[in-house]
C-alpha cells in the first residue's frame, strides 16, 4: 500500500469523557483493556502530533519526539487520521466537541484541495500546511507527476463513509465530497476477457509519464487520462476500491470475482507465481473463479500479493470480513496470523512476529512480509538480507534448498495489532517483548518497526501504520466502532450477498 502512500503528524486532544466499550464482534479472548487503553491513548499522541495545527490536516508522518512533521500528506494519511478521531472520541482520549471541530478541519480542508474534477479524485501528495498540490518532492527537488490512485481514494472514500455515522453532524458534508468521487475512474472492463468481467487499474495520471501507461477514459467523461498498465489482479489491501466502488453503485458486484485467489493450475502458464495451488474452479454470479490455495507448514491459505499482514487484514479494521464472508476471509485471517507467527518463531526464529511494510530501521521504507505466503514469486522478505524460499513448481521450475538461517528480521507493531482480533493473547505476548527488549516505545507508542537481530529500531510514527494500530484497538475497546461506522444497512446490502458466496478450502 505504501507503495502509493505513507502517513503522518501535531495538536493533543485532552483526556475527556467515556465511550461505548462493547466486546469487539468476533473478539477471541479478553485480553488485557488496561494495556489496550495505555496503548490508545500513546498511539492517539503521535496521531495528534502529525496535524497542521492551521488546516488540521496530517501529514505523513512525524518524527519519533513528536517534533517534526513530514512536508507531504496523502488521501490515506487523511483517511487514517478521521478514523483515528472517532476512536480517541469514543475512548474517551478527547470530547466529543474537540472530535466534531478535528472532523470538520478536514472536511473544509479535503473541500478545499485541488482534485480531478471530471472524476473527483484526488491526488497522492498535497503540502499539509497549504493544502497545494505537491510538485516537487521537498527532499530533493524532484518533480512530482499529478497521479490518483484507486487504493488511496478507496481508503478515503471509505472513512468518509464512515463520517455520517460517527459525526452526523458532519455527515452531509462528507456525502458532498463523497457524491463526486467516481471509482469507475479506474474501471478496465476488458481486463478479464475469460471471466466476462474487469478490474480496477492502479490510478492514473493527468499527463503522460514517461513510463508504462495507456491513454483512457474510463469515467465517460470525455477527458483523457492516462492509467497504469498494470491492474490490481489480486484482493490485497488493494480490495478496498473494490468494496467502495461496489457500495456505491459505481462498479459491477460482478468484479468482485474478476481478481484472482491464487492464479490458475494450468500447465507452465502461471508457473512464475510463487507456487503450484491447490483448487478447483467454481462459478459465482456469471464468473468463473478458480479458488486455490497454498501451502505454508502443514496450512492451507489464500496468499496476498507479497505475504505482509497488512495486505491480509487491514480492509477487515472496517469492511466486517470475518462475518460476511465466513468462509472465505472468515477462514482466512486466522490462518494468515497463525501464518504469521509460525514464520517469526520457528521458521526464521526471530523470537518475534508481524511483517508488513513500514520504515526499515536501517533507513528508507521497504515492504515486509512472508514470502511463503505471497503469490508474487520474489515475495516480501521478513529481513533485510532479502532471504527468500523457493518451494517450485511442479514440472515447471524446480524447489530451491530452503534457508538454513535467516538475517536481521524487522517486526513491526502495526503487524501484531492488526492481528489482535485473531490472536490476542499471542499480540499482545508480542507486543509485550518488543517494548520491554528494545528501545521500540516512544511519546507516541510504539515506534515503526524493529530489526530484531541488530537492535536498529525505525524512530518515526507514521500516519499510516499509527491510524492502523487505533482502528485495531476501537475494534478491540470500543464494540468494533470502525466496522460499525462503515457497514450500514445500506453498505451491507451491496456487498454481503457477494462476500458471502465463497468457500475457500483454507484450514
């Protein structure tokens, strides 16, 4: 997802009245609510710290004394940050009148930026101190192409969704920006000939970059845009357009099924994906769909692009996964955890779990994850050294000897918290030896991430992966707020029966 975003930083909110603080919906184990809350309100610091404090818009993230916010900001950092506000209101961590002015900041703000205007996209990177465009990166002075991106306005479509819900008050503004945002923007109805549906692209830019694009116009609104060659074949985290778009009338249900489960078992075709499925083709509304999986340590599963956690479980903080599609994410996500863990204890024997793209403590970002559990055949690898496994493919290309160790692993927090719902007792076990062995907990809560074997930790907050770990812990402390928020009767409608046709043989 960082591949498109990041996130962000500034303004405390102050300890205020109580929330609701219902057990989550299907919440395995009590877990400890002290630790929780202690946590939330660390987390809700660094959320804090990363907002302009004139146009209250975060930035993507803040450094880890909470000093210096990131000159740049992104319609997920936003997205993340209005979820972040309804938490901290519903524990408790601000009123509800220091919520209501923090949300309606952000609506003046997102009414004022610049966006496509003949699809009502908005752009990656805005100045969130003047909410312009950003057209030069502020580190090196390289320019910056206009680009929207269907992830990125999906997570910001989706938490303006959640507004009316949450803050009525705002609820009619929030529909307004809504109301022009057109997720067939990015609709390839072509893309999938043989399954007789399409697929969302990456986004597009508004002039022609110099690499790979394909000149379009997939809204119908006569203006060319110039879209990525590539498309989002796979339900990762990416799946987030295609809930929205779907929940808005915009996009077929039909769609839904065009993205693939693992790629097909057909000869060598698809032997470039990291391993031979295991499956059979089914039909669901028109579509064929072939349902494998893979094979990880005695599991069976439904990779994501790369193996991280995020790519797994972060539509599940507000899209209610687990209880409209019981068994296909239903099964899934605990799989994926236990996935997961396994990896980090065993396998690579870290002593420690959860891989997911964040800040490399050793500079720059960098995407984590298991590469097992991962269709593209490099993966994302759990360390630095970039130790991979080959498991081959049967009569295409042969296994390679597994690894006989592994390097500098980097766990991040984020990881263990979006696991939280599946695994408590083992997060929070986790989470636990991360603050108490390495200097990983700072101001704002834990900082991004750690490389277990060196000790390096990455000291920044970032709005992305911050805004994940206070969507996780309103689910956790305050009756599954975001999901509440998001899945209306009228949202429900459009995408349960969908969701729900689905039997992955996942165990």
């Amino acid at each position: 997802m960082r591949k498109t975003v990041l996130t962000g930083m500034l303004a405390l909110g102050l300890l205020a009245s109580t929330a609701p603080a219902a057990t989550a919906e299907g919440q395995r184990g009590g877990g400890d609510r002290l630790t929780l809350r202690a946590y939330a309100a660390a987390t809700w610091r660094s959320m804090a710290a990363m907002v302009d404090p004139v146009t209250g818009v975060p930035s993507d993230k803040v450094s880890g004394d909470l000093r210096t916010r990131a000159k740049v900001t992104s319609p997920t950092n936003i997205a993340t940050y209005l979820w972040s506000v309804f938490t901290a209101r519903d524990l408790g961590l601000i009123t509800p009148g220091q919520a209501t002015t923090r949300v309606r900041k952000v609506l003046d703000a997102l009414a004022a930026m610049e966006r496509h205007e003949p699809t009502g996209q908005f752009f990656n990177w805005y100045d969130p101190a003047t909410l312009r465009l950003v057209r030069t990166w502020p580190e090196n002075g390289d320019p910056v192409r206009l680009f929207a991106s269907s992830v990125d306005n999906g997570w910001l479509a989706a938490a303006l969704m959640m507004v009316p819900q949450a803050v009525p008050s705002q609820g009619d503004r929030a529909r307004a920006i809504l109301t022009k945002m057109n997720f067939a923007a990015y609709y390839d109805k072509d893309a999938r000939p043989d399954a007789g549906t399409g697929l969302l692209r990456g986004g597009f830019w508004v002039d022609r970059p110099a690499g790979c694009s394909v000149e379009s116009d997939y809204a119908g609104t006569g203006v060319t845009v110039y879209s990525t060659c590539h498309h989002y074949g796979a339900p990762g985290e990416t799946r987030i357009g295609t809930y929205v778009g779907i929940a808005l009338g915009q996009l077929p249900k039909e769609h839904y099924f065009g993205m693939y489960r693992t790629f097909p078992d057909s000869g060598c075709d698809w032997a470039w994906q990291d391993q031979k499925p295991v499956g059979s083709w089914k039909e669901h509304l028109g579509v064929k769909v072939w349902e494998g999986t893979y094979g990880y340590r005695g599991m069976r599963l439904v990779p994501t692009w790369g193996g991280s956690m995020f790519e797994e479980l972060m539509n599940d903080l507000i899209v209610p996964e687990s209880a409209w599609a019981p068994n296909s994410w239903g099964r899934n996500h605990p799989v994926f955890v236990r996935a997961q863990i396994e990896h980090g204890l065993t396998e690579a024997g870290y002593g420690y779990w959860g891989f997911s793209p964040s800040n490399d403590p050793h500079g720059g970002y960098r995407e984590y994850g298991v590469d097992g559990l991962g269709l593209q055949a490099e993966g994302y690898t759990s360390d630095r050294e970039r130790t991979s496994v080959d498991p081959g493919y049967e009569g295409c290309r042969p296994a390679q000897p597994e690894p006989t160790s592994y390097g500098d692993g980097v766990v991040t927090p984020h990881a263990a918290f979006l696991a939280y719902r599946y695994a408590p007792e083992q997060a929070l076990a986790n989470l636990a030896r991360l603050k108490q062995n390495f200097d990983a907990y700072g101001p704002g809560g834990f900082y991004d991430a750690v490389a277990v074997r060196s000790g390096k930790v990455a000291k920044a907050y970032l709005a992305l992966d911050q805004g994940m770990i206070m969507a996780s812990l309103g689910n956790a402390l305050a009756g599954d707020n975001m999901r509440r928020y998001f899945a209306t009767p009228e949202v429900a409608a459009k995408l349960r029966p969908v969701l729900s046709l689905e039997d992955w043989d996942v165990k």
